[in-house]
C-alpha cells in the first residue's frame, strides 16, 4: 500500500498559500473570476504538467 505523498501534492506543499493569494489579492487575480479561482488554475496547470512530462518520457 502506498504510504508516502503523492508527487503531486509534494509539489504543492512548497507553495506558500498565504503568499499566493497576497499577490492573487494585489494584482487583482480573480477580479471576474466566477467559480474557477487562480489556486485551482495553478492546481490544474501543475498536474497537467506533471502529466504531460510522464507521456513524454515514455
């Protein structure tokens, strides 16, 4: 059984959350956003990366 994180959520725990909505807040980042918010576009752009760099490999 696997025990350890996930690659992925290793890679988010380096992200400081507190920062990134501080600039997401400055900068006005989800200014129209509706439902779909900066945190979770970054989240997907990561594992989407993470996913397509797999691929490549093989």
């Amino acid at each position: 059984m696997h025990k350890d994180k996930y690659v992925f959520a290793q890679l988010v725990s380096f992200l400081d959350r507190n920062h990134f909505n501080y600039l997401v807040r400055k900068y006005g980042g989800n200014k129209y956003v509706k439902v779909f918010s900066r945190w979770n576009q970054l989240d997907r752009f990561v594992s989407g990366r993470i996913l397509v760099g797999k691929v490549s490999q093989a």
